[in-house]
C-alpha cells in the first residue's frame, strides 16, 4: 500500500503538556484530530498529575469524532497517569499506537509504580497488557522510534508512521499534539 493510501485516513494524536510534580496539580492533554497530514481538530483537557482520569478524559474527547486509529506518545502521561489503550481500542473498535521516542524500560517503570503508588498493581495492569516494542523507522536516514500495538499488525502500524512522518520520525499527529500540548503549558 503507498504513502496516498493512508492520507484519507482520520487519525489522533495525544500527547500531554509540561507539569510540576508536586507543584501543578493537573497537566494539559492535547487531542489532535488529522485526516491524512491536515488537522481536522484540536481538543485538550486537564489531567490529574499522577491520576487515574488520563483515559476517562481521553474517551470523553475522542466519544464526539469518528477516527480510524489513535497514536499515543505512550502510555504513561502527566507522570503515572495511565492511558489505557486496550480499553480505547475496546470501546471504540480502532487500533492505538503506543509511539516512543526512547525504547520503554519496563523494569524501570515497575520499580518506581511499587515504590510510589498504594495503587501500583491498577497502573502496571495497562503496561502488562502491551505486547512486544517493535522498532520502526520512519526513513532510512531517520533513527528509529519504539512502537506498541493494540488492534493492529505491526506491519500496518508501521505503514502508517511511515506516511504520517513528514517532519522527522515522529508522525504528524503526535508531533503536532506534542507542540499544542507543551506550548499551551
């Protein structure tokens, strides 16, 4: 399938703003609609730093568009605040794309939820139900980002980040929700 076929497709990308733990009770969550590399709408709400609203919060936005796929800059957002994204691809029927800059280090995230969280066992469940973390580049000149599926072949995951990074590695949903998100915050 070429780059054409995936410009029609509605997809959203979420991505949380800057936040001061211990100082900013709540972080921005911007939710950006495209259709192909064009930006449908924009959406942002507040979450609670080291909360548990993160999907709630996101399935109320996402409840009032039609989209075929949504790309998460991760699971986590403001701090532990988990989304999770087989609940959104249950309620919804669309895949999700866990997209990481770095590749996730999920010893690391474990030890700090047992360390911080009474509720530790509710937030790692999300990060259990994630399958392996595929390594994608969006170009051969371009270092790759570190990707989770839920709903969807990796392959055609792949396929779509590649059509959708025009500016980098990171596709244009992401990329745009980041700028939104940490400009606004």
């Amino acid at each position: 399938m070429n780059r054409n076929a995936f410009l029609n497709k509605l997809v959203v990308g979420v991505e949380d703003g800057a936040f001061r733990k211990g100082v900013t009770p709540k972080a921005l969550l911007a939710v950006v609609l495209f259709k192909g590399l064009k930006i449908e709408n924009v959406k942002t709400t507040k979450i609670t730093v080291d909360g548990l609203d993160g999907t709630v919060k996101l399935s109320k936005i996402l409840g009032k568009w039609k989209f075929e796929a949504v790309m998460l800059a991760g699971v986590s957002v403001a701090g532990f605040n988990v989304i999770d994204p087989t609940v959104i691809y249950e309620h919804f029927g669309t895949p999700v794309i866990i997209i990481s800059r770095t590749k996730p280090n999920n010893r690391a995230v474990k030890r700090a939820l047992e360390r911080h969280f009474e509720d530790w066992q509710l937030r790692w469940k999300v990060f259990e139900k994630l399958g392996m973390i595929h390594k994608i580049a969006a170009s051969q000149s371009e270092f790759p980002v570190y990707v989770e599926t839920v709903g969807v072949h990796v392959t055609c995951a792949g396929k779509l980040i590649r059509a959708l990074s025009v500016y980098g590695r990171i596709p244009e949903p992401l990329r745009v929700a980041r700028l939104i998100a940490r400009g606004l915050s």
